[in-house]
C-alpha cells in the first residue's frame, strides 16, 4: 500500500522520507505489538491538536506505542529512541503548524491501496486514531458529541473509527450505499469543522495558562520581552495593556 499526504510547507517540512522511516519502525519488531501504524497515528495526532483540551505527550505517547505494564516499548539505542521520538513530535508540530498556517491546506495520511489499476482510499486506520485522541478526553469532548447539530460534525470519522460505527456501516442499508468515495471526501472538510468549534476553547485555555505561569514585574524592572527597556515603557506601558 502507498501513503498519500500533503503538509504544509514550513520552514523544516516533515519530508516523505521522514514519514516512510517513521512508518517502517511502527509497524517493525521493534514496536510494541499494539503500536499505532502511521495513519492511525496522524490521526491520532490530529484529534490531540485540534481537540478541547492541551494533553502532555507523557499522557499520550504511552497510546502511540500500544505500551501495558506487560508489554512495554523497548529500545535497542537511546540514539535510537531519540530519533523515533523525534519523528512523532516532529509530525505532532508539522499538524500543530498546519492548523495554525493554512487549516484548509489540511489533508489527513490515508492508506492507497491499488487494485486491478484502480486506487482505494483506506480511511478506517486514520479515523480509529482520531477517536483515540477523543478517548483520553471524553468529559471534554461531551460538548462537541452531545448536541445533535454538532455531533454532526464529526459523525463520518467516528462512522469509521469505532466499532459501533463499523456495526452500522455492515448493517445499516441507508448509511451502507453511500459510496465509499464520499465519506472520503467529506473528511478534510469535517476535521475543519471540529477545529473551529473548539478553537474558542483552545485560545481561551491558552490565555488562562500564558496569564498563570507569567511572572510580576516590577514596573520599573527590566522587561521580560528582552527589549532592555523598563517594564513600565515596554510591555507594561498602557497602550501595551489595552
């Protein structure tokens, strides 16, 4: 099968060769037996950088890995560990960038399998990720999945990344002939809509932890811009307040 993704163009793009190396060691024997496979781990990614609450990668990367008590990731260099480790955060910040640069450009990492000359789009990894990410949320997530026109929203990622969605694309004979194609083309667009309804809440989360850990100046100490100016004629002054 073949990968198909497009990232933005930043200042270090994660490359196709990054996303191959990073794809070879997922599904290796180095990883954990559970580990995430590279679309469910974009999608993964996504849900954590569009989603209500900002989670650490201590909380997260044990997910990634598939890692339980029994079964816990082992690595055979800490270069080794380092590099991976830098791959998925390296691809974390490269979605981060996305969503703050240019949010339409956003085209998840599906799955391409050809067939007979002919291209099928594998959605169902990417979405399982996605709703992993709700997964270490749920309370947060309410908001969003309790209210009928919102749920709407993210309706055809958890039509393919649950089980139960599963169960009702098997048995369910109005949601079975839709043709596949259009649930692929419906996804950028409902990822767009998750990451506008909970971008108020990011940025008002963001303010409350910039204004927490920012530390009182004395007006007339150095300001901690770094400008080397007195607090009270930089950032303090009061147009800079207003």
């Amino acid at each position: 099968m073949q990968l198909r993704k497009m990232l933005v163009n930043v200042s270090k793009p994660f490359s196709d060769a990054e996303i191959d190396a990073l794809s070879e060691f997922l599904i290796s024997d180095e990883s954990p037996e559970e580990c995430m496979d590279i679309s469910t781990l974009d999608g993964f990614l996504t849900g954590l950088v569009i989603g209500p609450d900002t989670i650490m990668p201590s909380r997260w990367l044990p997910v990634v890995w598939g890692e339980t008590k029994e079964d816990q990731i082992v690595w055979e260099t800490p270069e080794r560990a380092e590099r991976i480790m830098g791959l998925v955060m390296r691809l974390y910040n490269s979605i981060v960038q996305n969503f703050q640069i240019d949010p339409p450009d956003f085209n998840p990492l599906f799955y391409i399998n050809k067939v007979e000359g002919k291209e099928y789009t594998i959605i169902d990894e990417w979405c399982w990720g996605f709703m992993q990410s709700v997964e270490l949320a749920p309370q947060s997530w309410l908001l969003l999945l309790e209210q009928e026109n919102q749920a709407a929203a993210i309706y055809p990622i958890s039509l393919h990344g649950t089980e139960e969605g599963w169960d009702l694309l098997s048995k369910d004979a109005k949601i079975s002939k839709v043709p596949h194609e259009e649930w692929v083309t419906m996804l950028p667009a409902t990822v767009l809509e998750v990451h506008e309804f909970w971008l108020p809440f990011r940025r008002a989360e963001a303010q409350i932890s910039q204004t927490a850990i920012s530390p009182k100046v004395g007006r007339n100490e150095p300001c901690p811009c770094g400008s080397g100016k007195k607090y009270k004629k930089c950032c303090g002054a009061p147009e800079s307040l207003s």
